[in-house]
C-alpha cells in the first residue's frame, strides 16, 4: 500500500445512484461480480493507491448498506440525499474535500475491473505536466452509452458529450469517457460551482468539468487505456455477469501463474480476495469462496463448494463436498458428498467421509468419521473411530446438547448418541446403541436389547403355512 502520495491525492468514489437499468430493489453498487460488492472492489483498488483516510465514498440510494458493504478502515463517506448527477455527487463533499490540496480523482462505484496500476499512471501523467484533469479515455467499436470525447482544432480535449445530449456527428466518434479522472483540487473547487443542470437529464455532469476548465484555458489531457473492459461501467445485469466473468478470469490467471493448478477453468469459480497455496489442484465445477485461505499441495475436487475456510497443506476436498467457516489441519480429508456446515475444526489427518455432516465440531488428529453419519456440538477426541449410521441427538426440541468423546474411543456402527453425553477415552460403545448414559473410560457401552434365538422357528412355520 502506498500511503504517501506526493502530492497527496484523494480518491472519490461515486456510489449513490439506484442504478434503473439494473432493474433491481437494490442499489447497483451493492450487486455483487467476482465475490464482492462492486464498490467493495473500487475501494480496494484506491485503499492500494493512497491513504484510506483520503478516500471518499458518496452515498444516497440504501447509503447504510453501502457503508456496511465497504470494510476498509478509514474510509470516510459523503452523503448526497438527492441524486442530481455526477458533478452534484462530488460537490456535496465540497466542504470537506475542498481543504484537502493536492489532486483529486473521481472515479465510478460500478467500474469494479479497473486495476491499481491504472490509476497510478492516471496520477503520475496529471502530476508530471501542467494539465488541470487527465481523464481516462479508450477508443471503442461501440462507445453506446458512453461519454464522447471532443476535442478542439488542435486536438486537445475540449469537452465531453453524453450519449443523451450528442448529434450523430458526435455519436459516431469512438473515443469514450471511462469516468475516471484525475483534477488539480485547487482548480476544480475554483470552477466547481460552474456546472449546470443544463442537459435533457436536468443533472449536473461532472463531464462538464472539462468544457469549464477548457475554456478557463487550462489543458485538458486524456489517456488512453488499450482495453476498454478494464473501466467497463456496469448499467445492466447483462453487463454484471460480463464483468463477473472478467473478474474470475482475472483470479484464476493470477492463481495459476502462482502455482495452482485449475483444470477446466471455465467452469471453476474463485472470489477475488481467495487464497490458495502452491501445488494446489482445483477440479471442474468447484466453487472457493469468501475469504477462503487453502494451502499447499490439496486437492479440491470436483463440484466441492468451499466458503470463509482454512484449509491446511495437503488436505484433500473430495468431490461434491460443501464446507462453509471451518478450519481443516493438514492432510485431513473430506468427503465425497461431506458437509461441513459451520465452526469445524477437523485436526491434522482427521478424515470425515461420504455422506457425513458436522455441525460445530471438532474431530481429533487421525479421528475418522468415514460414512453416514451427523456430528454436532460434539468435541471428538484423536483417533477415535466413529462407525456408520452414528447421529448426536444434539437437540432435544428446545436446547442444543454437547457430545464429548475421548481420546481413542470407538464408537460401532447405527450408534444413537443422545446429548448431553460423555464417552470416556478408549471406550467403546457398541454398535446399535442408543447411548442416554455417560460410558467411563475403557468400558464397554452397549444399549440395545439382547438378541433372542429360537431356534427351528422358521421351519415349523413355513410348516403351518403349507397345511
Ligand atoms: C457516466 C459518464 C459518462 C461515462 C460513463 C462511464 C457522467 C455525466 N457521465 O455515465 O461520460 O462515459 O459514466 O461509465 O458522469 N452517481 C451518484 N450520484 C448521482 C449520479 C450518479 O453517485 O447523482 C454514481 C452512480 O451510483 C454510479 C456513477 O455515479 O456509480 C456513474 O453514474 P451512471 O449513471 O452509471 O453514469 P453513466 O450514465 O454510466
Ligand atoms: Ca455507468
């Protein structure tokens, strides 16, 4: 993080509109792409540029959950109660940003491809010359929706069009506004307030800003970026699902130049802020999630769904495996067909097998658990044995019951253990029982009725059935 900018540099972030064309009750910067709210990923990408004190969120449309959706400490927030437009949106920080000296970037909350390294070149090409703005422009086949870039008789920038306003004559120019820009603060607070809301939207643009201080006589620069996807503004679903798209591919490039293998990328998905160690291999259709950390050499397999988890070296995910906050040690493994639903904590070489499910759980090192079976509330001592069919009664219709096993224990197969319940270490418990009292350490539990003989029965009634 470079948090001293010279001169400093304030980054603003554009985020109260509705957004209409999403067509949605929910504010557009508040959609997610890539694993994250899009003004989430906007903030990330300034919080790496300048200090997060010097960042700027404008809210308006559901201003409370788009401050809870961004979790970066530090940054401040403006509010803009009515949405008047891009230029108005900036100017309501007016009494607190107009102190701050030095050069100012606006940028879009819905433009969550934009990269750091962009942002840097935008400041370091306004800071090197005399230009009052630098603003990011890019040439495109199809500008639709865009701001158009003009420019005068010498080629300089001299004003920006909206779609909505232009000619065709300025409709068929390919040169669009990327709505990133960067300002001389003293020079934009001094012609701020010469916007007007004088357009068929009865806004104030802030695109405007380059007519104004063009004809204040400053130079204006663009700068051109070779891909124009990278300040891609989302307005539709159409175009959320695009930049999602984008934005995995992003992450699974950046993981296999790391060292994690991802076969058939296309189908594999992996929120932004994952982590996953080298060696690692990630099968088809798995899903990494959250704030997932996975460490080296593991294998994450087919249509496993693994979110906010720890994931040791070498552990293995088996296939359709779903594992959400938990932490699995090393070499533990999982599945086919495991849930592990919330606050796991599987130990060093524990396995939990198919069609197993934990529910806050803790299984010892080398403990197994290999099929069939719901562990919950339980704290499941090392190397105990858990047979198949076993369930912890852990909730009697009211209150939630823990299960204690100790060390070494083994529990047989179809065993009913009802909670609150011990089972000492190195005990065992035999298979079928429905368990009510604590078995001491060493002992034998077995809770099922006696098995009964009578011998000859079935002949002498297939006997009687024949007369
Ligand atoms: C804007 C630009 C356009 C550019 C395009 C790039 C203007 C007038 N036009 O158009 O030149 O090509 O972005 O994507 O700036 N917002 C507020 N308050 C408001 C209005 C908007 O905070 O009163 C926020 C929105 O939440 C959004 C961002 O500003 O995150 C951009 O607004 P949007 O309506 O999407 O602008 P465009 O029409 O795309
Ligand atoms: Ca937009």
């Amino acid at each position: 993080m470079n948090t001293d900018m010279n001169p400093p540099l304030t980054i603003v972030i554009l985020a109260a509109g509705l957004g209409t064309r999403m067509k949605s009750r929910q504010a557009k910067v508040l959609h997610r792409a890539g694993g994250k709210a899009l003004v989430e990923h906007v903030v990330d990408t300034a919080a790496k540029l300048t200090n997060p004190e010097r960042i700027f969120v404008v809210v308006g449309h559901q201003a409370g959950e788009v401050r809870a959706a961004v979790t970066t400490p530090g940054v401040r927030f403006i509010e803009q109660p009515e949405q008047r437009g891009t230029g108005h949106a900036v100017t309501c920080g007016r009494a607190v940003l107009e102190g701050l000296s030095g050069y100012l970037t606006v940028l879009y909350g819905d433009g969550p491809l934009l990269r750091t390294e962009t942002l840097r070149r935008l400041y370091e090409q306004e800071t090197s010359d005399a230009a009052a703005a630098v603003l990011l422009t890019a040439m495109m086949d199809d500008p639709t929706g865009y701001g158009r870039v003009m420019r005068d008789a010498h080629g300089r920038v001299a004003r920006i069009v909206e779609q909505k306003a232009a000619t065709p004559e300025e409709l068929a120019i390919r040169e669009a506004n990327m709505g990133i820009y960067c300002f001389r603060a003293d020079l934009f607070w001094k012609h701020a307030g010469e916007m007007r809301p004088d357009n068929p939207a009865r806004e104030y643009y802030l695109t405007d800003m380059a007519e104004i201080l063009h004809r204040a006589g400053y130079p204006i620069e663009a700068m051109q970026i070779e891909d124009p996807r990278e300040a891609l503004g989302i307005n539709t679903r159409v175009e959320l699902a695009d930049v999602d798209r984008l934005l995995r591919e992003r992450k699974l490039r950046d993981l296999m130049l790391a060292g994690v293998t991802i076969e058939k990328p296309e189908t594999v998905t992996v929120d932004s802020d994952v982590e996953i160690g080298i060696d690692t291999v990630v099968e088809a259709f798995a899903q990494i999630r959250g704030r997932t950390v996975i460490g080296e050499n593991c294998r994450i397999g087919a249509g496993a769904i693994i979110e906010d988890s720890e994931l040791g070296d070498d552990v293995v995910v088996w296939p359709y495996t779903i594992i959400g906050t938990s932490r699995l040690e090393r070499g533990a493994t999982a599945g086919p067909f495991a849930r592990l639903r919330t606050d796991n904590h599987v130990a060093e070489g524990a396995q939990i097998g198919n069609f197993v499910e934990l529910k806050k759980t803790r299984m010892g090192a080398g403990a197994k658990a290999n099929h069939l079976a719901y562990l919950g509330d339980s704290q499941i001592g090392a190397k105990v044995n858990i047979g198949a069919g076993t369930i912890t009664c852990n909730y009697d219709g009211f209150h939630k019951h823990p299960t204690a096993i100790g060390d070494g224990a083994f529990v047989g197969s179809n065993s009913t253990l009802v909670a609150p319940i011990e089972i000492g270490a190195g005990a065992y418990v035999g298979a079928g029982s429905v368990i009510t009292q604590p078995v001491p350490p060493d002992s034998l539990g077995l809770g099922r009725a006696h098995q009964v003989i009578k011998e000859d029965w079935a002949k002498k009634r297939r006997t009687i059935g024949k007369q």
